[in-house]
C-alpha cells in the first residue's frame, strides 16, 4: 500500500491527458464500425 502514498498528482494528471490522447487518436485512425457513430470500440455518439 505504500506505494500508493507515493503516487503524485502530476502523474495522475499526465495519465489522463496520455489517455485522452489516446482515444482521440483512434477515432481519428480507426474505421467508423469500430470508433465512431454507434462504433462497438469507441462510441462517438448516435446516428442521427
């Protein structure tokens, strides 16, 4: 459990930033059947 003490807030906040980043670079590269509008991966929204 001590090594949850040691843990920082900028790690945190960098691991949500890598992640984010992440995700929005699938969108990006991946086809709409997997991320996009009703994707079974990423799920971008609706199809309107």
């Amino acid at each position: 459990m001590e090594f949850l003490s040691s843990i920082t807030f900028d790690q945190i906040a960098f691991s949500l930033m890598t992640l984010g980043l992440l995700r929005e670079a699938m969108i990006v590269t991946l086809p709409d059947a997997v991320a996009g509008p009703g994707g079974w991966l990423v799920d971008t929204g609706g199809e309107d």
